[in-house]
C-alpha cells in the first residue's frame, strides 16, 4: 500500500493539501514580516502555478531556512484532527493479512494510529527502512508489517529536516531498494499519490517495466498527473482506477467507515 497526500484530506484528520499548507504557511510569515508580502505573494502564485516547476521540497528548504522552527511550529496542523474512514479502511485491510508493507509520504500520524487502534502490530520506519525490511521485501516474504514513512515524520522533526535539506536528490539507495521489492514481488496499490515527488516517483518508475501488479487510483477525471499517466503507460501491469472521487479504499473494506 502506498499512501499519498490524498489519503489525509478527509474530515477528521482534515490535513490540507500541500499546496493550502505551504500557502498558509508563507501568508503567516508575510504577516509576521510586513516586507516580504510581495514576495511570498509571488511564491504563492509560482507554487500554484502547475506550468512552473516549484517543487513543494524546494520551497520548504527556503521557508526552514528563513524561519527555522517557527515553520515546523506550521506543520502540527496535521495532527489537529484523528484517523479518516480511509486512515481505518488501511488498518482494517492489515489486520485481514492483506497488506504486507505500508509507505506513506505523509508527515502526519494518522495511519499509524488507525493501525493502533485496530490492534496491529507494526513497525514504524522513519527515513531510511533498515536492512532486515529491504531483504524482506527484495525476497517476497512478509516480515511483520513495516510502515515506511521516507519523508519523515511529524513525531521526529528532524526527519523533516533532513527531508527538506534533501530536495531535489534522488531517493537513497536504501528506499530505493524497498520500492524495488515491493514492485516486483507484490500488489501494490498507489492511493492519494500524485506522483510529483523528485525522489520516490523516479525510483517507482524505475522499475515500472517489471512491476508484478500495479493500481493507481486517480480521484476523479481532472486528478490525473503527469507522472501517473507516465507511468501507467510505461508499466505493462498497470491499471489506473478512477474513483469518480469516491474511496476506493472504503470499497476495499467498508467496515473501516
């Protein structure tokens, strides 16, 4: 399972999108510095212009480098909410056995404590997975279920940090690997994922040609992204399914409502 920005939208958990984050974000330093209002005018019009490619990472890196943790402070809006129906649709389709590996590029807690609340064990892997989850995934074996969250995470704001401090990189070798098992030995499904990431997205279509299964679920007719479609029409064994902005992870297990 691999678990996007998407998947965090939904009331209660309610994270914005990254784009409404990093607009409030440069709006509340504006204010906090009357000078740079035109400037983060423009930032936030570059940024929401999907013809200029800013990418989110960059603009964190300048954001932290300005505002150091005053812009951390800015991130706990994702943990002002709890789990959604498809944060509980992920942990009730682990706690069947149908899910082997979770990676998350989503800074926010709410998947794990979804999986907490159902009572499955877990282990949370922040950055870089360790060796024993690399083979295990390289070798097609299940090895407990790993949460693999190589963006960071909100609970350790040194890993965002460091994320930041990385925009632009390829994915280390180490995440690279993972994403490689995972694609060649399981199903994997991509849900609220738009792609645009520099450093995962490179490394999953990398392997896009040897992938054994792959569904991409694509919110509605107006959401599909460059990098899905590209994708897609690389990979063989790739389905895009198109939810007609309904959860395709509540269909998969509707009692996570």
């Amino acid at each position: 399972m691999f678990a996007g920005a998407g998947v965090s939208v939904s009331p209660p958990s309610s994270c914005p999108t990254w784009f409404r984050l990093i607009e409030a974000v440069i709006k509340c330093a504006a204010e906090a510095h009357p000078r740079i209002g035109p400037l983060s005018s423009l930032a936030v019009e570059r940024y929401g212009n999907a013809s200029k490619a800013v990418k989110i990472e960059a603009i964190c890196q300048i954001l932290h480098a300005n505002l150091g943790a005053n812009f951390l402070d800015a991130l706990n809006v994702l943990v002002g909410g709890s789990p959604n129906a498809d944060h509980r649709a992920i942990a009730e389709l682990a706690k069947r056995g149908s899910i082997a590996a979770v990676v998350t590029t989503n800074f926010d807690p709410y998947i794990e404590l979804a999986l907490h609340a159902q009572g499955v064990a877990m282990d949370v892997h922040v950055g870089n997975p360790p060796r024993r989850v690399q083979q295990a995934l390289i070798r097609g074996k299940r090895n407990g279920l790993p949460v693999l969250k190589p963006h960071g995470s909100i609970t350790e704001a040194h890993s965002i940090v460091v994320t930041m401090r990385q925009a632009g990189r390829p994915a280390s070798a180490e995440i690279a690997r993972a994403i490689e098992g995972a694609l060649k030995n399981f199903t994997v499904v991509l849900v609220g994922y738009s792609g645009n990431d520099d450093d995962l997205f490179p490394a999953i279509l990398n392997w896009s040609r040897s992938a054994k299964r792959v569904f991409w679920a694509v919110w509605d007719r107006s959401s599909l992204t460059t990098s899905a479609a590209i994708f897609a029409d690389r990979c063989p064994r790739c389905s895009l399914v198109w939810c007609d902005r309904d959860s395709i992870l509540q269909k998969l297990a509707p009692s996570g409502h």
